[in-house]
C-alpha cells in the first residue's frame, strides 16, 4: 500500500531543538540527520541557538560536537556560563567537544573526504554538530560555481556522517544576496533570524523559511534571549511588516 505524504512525514523521526517554543512550530523538531542552516546577521543570538541545539543533546546523554572557524574555545565558554550552561562540565563527561578550525583545513578536508573531523566524528559516534560559523569557509571560494560545488560536497560529507547538523550563517536575511544562496539551496531547513529597529529599541524575529518534509509554521515569531537562552514569543507577530522596521 502507497502511504501518504502525511503518514510518511508522521514516520520522521525527529530531533527537538531545545529551542523554548520552537519544536511545535515545526512538528517537533528537526528531522533525524538533516543539514539545517541558520541565517542571521550580527546580535540576532545564531551562537546561543547554536549551543541550545546542543545543550538539549547532551541533556539526553548525546556526543556533541562544536566547531567554530572565529571565536576561542575560553570566550565561548565563558559566554555559554551566562546561561547556566556549563561546556567544561559537559566535555569531563565526554558529551561535548569544542573544535577551533580554520576555513582552510574545511577546505582541505573536503579534498581529503572527511580527514580528522570525520574520525571524530566516528570514533565519539558524534550525535549532533553545529558550525558556527560557515560564512568564513565560503569567502574562500571567489566564483558562484566554485561556492555551489563546495556547498555540495560539504552537505554531501556531513549528510554521510548521518549526524544532525546546524550551520550557522552571518548575513541579513532581508537583503537578497547570492552569497549564501549555495548554501540555501543544499540544506534540508533554513531559519532565519532578525535583528531589527522598532521605534527607539531593537527587536528580535524568527521565521522558518523552509524545512523539508515539515509542515512548518508560516508566520514570523518575536523572541528574547532569556537567562535560560532563546525564547519564542507563544503567538505569531502581528505588527509592521519587518521590511518596514528595517
């Protein structure tokens, strides 16, 4: 018997976000293995979602990974211990491993097809990974063609490691730019974050643009970072209309 588009979907066996309010908007979670990119510009809270991500694995006794290309493993450390998030803790336990790389060696380990973050990722049996963030590796490729080929060969390696991965992305998700558009089209979700001027304040919005086999929320959500991290507002944004705040 053809199951339909709605059992199978039903069938996704899906990865919460640790995000509050986040998972009933896109029908619990991410899906198990997928590739999900995270677009927003500076201030909008892509490093703390990120770690939420992770957080909410390791909560569960899952091996995280977190690779980022622009900030030490201390500042993150002593970020993330704002929130009552405590990394060093989780890494004694062997859930959490902190990966400073340089966009080159992301280069390399294309070249080489994994190299040593794919045996990390194998040995640990690595269960969740966020890349925070990948707009560097992408400024090493000059021509749109060389950016969709790399963009591909980075989701294809990733997607073979059947982890669920987050990658974050610096850029305002209001100005149409091809400088991420390889990377839109080869991940399995994009979510955008705003960082936007309304009267004499700045505001935060989260809207899912897309999320394959997801019958995902199609309003834009208001949210604060909290002390306990990103909180989405309980309804849908109902004001101006976010290009106007911009």
């Amino acid at each position: 018997m053809i199951k339909s588009k709605r059992e199978k979907t039903l069938q996704i066996k899906r990865v919460p976000t640790g995000v509050s309010r986040l998972d009933p908007l896109i029908e619990g979670g991410f899906e198990n293995g997928s590739t999900n990119l995270l677009i927003g510009s500076s201030g909008t809270g892509k490093s703390i979602f990120a770690t939420q991500f992770l957080k909410a694995g390791m909560d569960k006794g899952e091996k995280c990974l977190y690779v980022t290309f622009e900030e030490r493993k201390e500042e993150v450390y002593a970020n993330m211990l704002e929130f009552g998030w405590n990394l060093e803790e989780y890494e004694k336990k062997g859930l959490f491993t902190f990966l400073e790389y340089t966009p080159e060696k992301v280069k390399v380990m294309l070249e080489e097809g994994g190299g040593s973050i794919e045996t990390l990722v194998v040995k640990n049996k690595i269960a969740r990974i966020a890349i925070d963030s990948i707009t560097s590796f992408e400024l090493l490729f000059e021509k749109e063609l060389e950016k969709r080929e790399a963009a591909l060969s980075l989701f294809k390696m990733i997607s073979a490691w059947g982890c669920t991965t987050l990658l974050t992305y610096e850029g305002n998700p209001l100005k149409e730019s091809l400088d991420h558009k390889a990377m839109e089209f080869h991940s399995d979700s994009i979510i955008l974050l705003y960082y936007l001027r309304n009267k004499t304040k700045r505001e935060r919005y989260l809207e899912v643009l897309k999320m394959r086999g997801t019958k995902h929320a199609e309003s834009i959500y208001k949210f604060t970072i909290e002390k306990n991290g990103i909180v989405i507002d309980k309804k849908p944004y109902e004001g101006k209309s976010l290009r106007r705040l911009y």
